[in-house]
C-alpha cells in the first residue's frame, strides 16, 4: 500500500511535527499524527516517517476487523509503573548479508530490539555443528538422488519396442550414464553438475 505524508505544521521552537497521511489505495482514508521529535535530521525523519507510515497502512487494513464500538469505558484509569519516554521509534535496517558457507555456516540477524540507539541491524555468522553438516549433506544427497533416478526414468522411452526412432542413441546413452555417475562428483551433493539432455543440445 502506498501511503502520502503531508507535513501540516512544523514548530522546531518546541520539537513539535504534526502529519497528515492519505493514500491512493485507500482515497476515503485520512490519519492526523502530531509528536515530539529532537532530531530532525533527514534520516531520522525519514526512518520516522516509514515507521508510522508502516503502522497507518496496518490499521487501514485492519479497520474493517474493528468493532463500531469500544467495548472499555470512554475514560478510566490505570495502574502502571513510570518508564523513559521514548521521543521516537527507531526503524535500522538490515546491513548487507555476509558472504558465508551454506553448508558450514548460517548468517542471522542480531536482535537489536532492546538497543534503542541501534541505527543498523547487524548479521552473525555461527558455525553449524558437524552431527547437524552431516545431516544437511545426506538430506541433500538422498534428494538429488531421488531426482537422478527420475530424470533417468523419463529417459526409459528410449529403450521399449514401439518407441520412435532415436536418431543419436549413443546420447541418450552417455546422458544416462552420467545422471548415473552423478554422486562419484568430488563436490556432490553441494555443487552438482548436470548433464544436458540430448534433445536441449544445440
């Protein structure tokens, strides 16, 4: 969904923004929102600004879900215990995914959620424990092996009484025989190299 920002006021005497939100998806739909912010540089306010964006455009959605009617008391009071105020929601972004070894290693994003001055959000490479690189390769090979068998099997034609005439039958052969040497490859099954099909050759 695409969602509209128009600055309604800006008051830097006081950090104070107030925002109007429209939509092209959505032409019936408006959303007002007034805050305080003390850093009005332009990555902040843009990080700011797909925050709330991104909050507008998920109640836009959900507003058919709502009830016509609140089922809490227009006014009330709670108990609650006093924490820092936050002047605005960080948004970092995901720093460019690391070059590791699929088969050795995995890359997850850390958790940067409890660090509010996090302006990126880093990755970490772990190696995989050998029983679990072990397990990886077997589950890998026995699929490949599964689909050697039947790409092998749709060659099977080949070989029936009826069938049209092969024109290279010599091929055909060697096409068979190396989906069969597949898994001797010294690298199998992490990079496998597949034989062409005789009738995709040019």
């Amino acid at each position: 969904m695409k969602v509209k920002y128009e600055i309604e006021d800006y008051r830097p005497d006081c950090e104070w923004i107030s925002i109007k939100w429209t939509s092209p998806d959505e032409p019936d739909l408006i959303w007002y929102t007034q805050f305080e912010f003390p850093d009005f540089s332009k990555e902040k306010l843009i990080d700011h600004i797909r925050a709330v964006a991104s909050r507008v455009a998920g109640s836009w959605t959900r507003a058919a879900e709502h009830p016509n009617e609140l089922s809490i008391p227009m006014s009330g009071t709670v108990d609650v215990e006093p924490e820092l105020y936050l002047p605005y929601e960080p948004n970092p972004q995901p720093e460019p995914e690391p070059e590791y070894d699929p088969w050795t290693q995995r890359a997850e994003l850390v958790d940067v959620s409890a660090d509010q001055t996090a302006k990126s959000v880093p990755w970490v490479v772990t190696d995989i424990p050998e029983d679990e690189q072990k397990a990886m390769v077997e589950g890998a090979a026995y699929q490949l092996k599964e689909e050697i068998l039947h790409l092998r099997s749709l060659t099977d034609w080949i070989f029936l009484p009826d069938a049209p005439e092969v024109e290279d039958m010599d091929a055909w052969l060697e096409f068979r025989k190396a989906l069969a040497d597949m898994p001797n490859q010294p690298d199998f099954p992490k990079n496998p190299v597949w034989p062409e099909r005789p009738d995709l050759a040019e």
